[in-house]
C-alpha cells in the first residue's frame, strides 16, 4: 500500500481474465486482514468466481493435530500441574482433564489457527530427559496493547495487512520518517509484539497476535 504499489496485483487481476489463459486455473490465499482491505479498495470480488474462506480449526482438531504430531517424537508429555492447581491430589483419572484444560487456553491464544497453535506449544514445551517433555502453560497475552503512540498502531495495522514487512517497505506504506519507523520496530521487537522471519522482515508475533489484533479492531486501523 503505497503510491503505485497496487499496480502489480492490479496486472495479475487483468493477466487472471486473459482468453489466452482460459485453460488456467487460478488459485490465490490471501490472509483475511489483505483481503478486506484490497476489497475496500479495489472492489477484488468481480475478479473472482468462487471464494472461500477457511474457518478456523475447533479446540479438539488443533489438540489432536499436535498430540499426533507428538507422537511422532515418541517423546511423552507431563503437563504443569498448576492447570489443575484445586488443593486436591491429583490422581490418574485427573491427567485427561489437565490435557484438555492446556489445550483450552492454547486454542483460545491461538484463535484457531493451527500454525500460531504449533508455534506457542512449541514456546511452552521443554525437554525434561529422555523421553520426557514438560508442557508448561501457554503464556496469555494481554487482550490489548494499549498505550502506544499512534504511530506505532498505524505501523503494526501495516504490518498485519501485508503480513510481514521489511523497513523499507514499511517505510513505502506508511509514508512516515524513518526514525519512527525504527524506533516503533526496535520497541515491538523488544515488547515482543514483533518477530523477525528469516527474510529480514518482521511479523506480528504469535502469542500476541489475539492482543495486536483485537486491539486494532477496537481502534478501526484494521477491519475483518
């Protein structure tokens, strides 16, 4: 989203209704803060014939994805006993219930999206010998990030629309001088708001995706 910047998606929408490629099928995954936001600017739905959009996995897909992936490891799991922290003993009944209430709080972190699901069990799991990891419990994000300047609202709002983003382009979008730009980024990766990928770019970071995102919401930088 800068000036000019829409002019390679709007020649892949013309290249899409070329007879010449009439025998082609186009297949396009948009993440659903983009989609809203080029469909408010450039009407994209009378270029597409069908659009789906994909739900989010329910609590019990997401447990039974990663226990499956789990077992693959052979690795068995000990689950923090605070997730059943009643002052009673626990006994082996009790080891279902302390999976289910982990897989609660994961899921409701991740807001169904099995990709950020698997990185925080990643960030909440730790080897404990062989054989054996300790599923601690998935760190809860606040449910906003309020207090930052504008500026860093308009940059993350930025970042979310186009999913990861590098300085430069960041500078491109926003049309702000680089020193805030900087500055918001060095501040967000240190809050943990952002993560670096493994091209240079920055993204929102997963465990607090559900804070960033409902945050601007709430402010209307971001709409979906």
């Amino acid at each position: 989203s800068k000036r000019g910047g829409f002019k390679n998606f709007q020649d892949f929408l013309k290249l899409t209704q070329e007879d010449s490629l009439n025998h082609v099928f186009w297949c396009l995954c948009i993440n659903n803060y983009s989609w809203e936001f080029l469909e408010s600017v450039l009407n994209k739905n009378r270029y597409f014939n069908s659009i789906l959009k994909i739900d989010r996995w329910r609590e019990e897909d997401i447990q039974s994805s990663l226990l499956k992936k789990n077992a693959n490891t052979g690795y068995l799991i000990d689950y923090d006993k605070v997730l059943f922290d009643n002052g009673k003993t626990i006994v082996d009944g009790d080891t279902e219930d302390i999976e289910a209430r982990y897989f609660r709080i994961l899921w409701e972190e991740a807001l169904g999206n099995p990709s950020v699901a698997q990185d925080i069990w990643l960030s909440s799991v730790f080897f404990m010998k062989e054989g054996l990891v300790k599923a601690l419990i998935p760190q809860e994000s606040s449910n906003s990030i309020m207090g930052l300047p504008d500026d860093f609202y308009f940059i993350l709002a930025t970042i979310v629309r186009h999913e990861s983003l590098s300085i430069r382009e960041i500078l491109e979008s926003t049309d702000l001088s680089e020193d805030i730009v900087r500055n918001a980024v060095k501040k967000c990766l240190e809050t943990g708001y952002l993560i670096r990928t493994s091209q240079l770019k920055v993204r929102i970071a997963p465990l607090f995706q559900h804070a960033v995102y409902s945050t601007l919401k709430r402010m209307n930088f971001i709409y979906g």
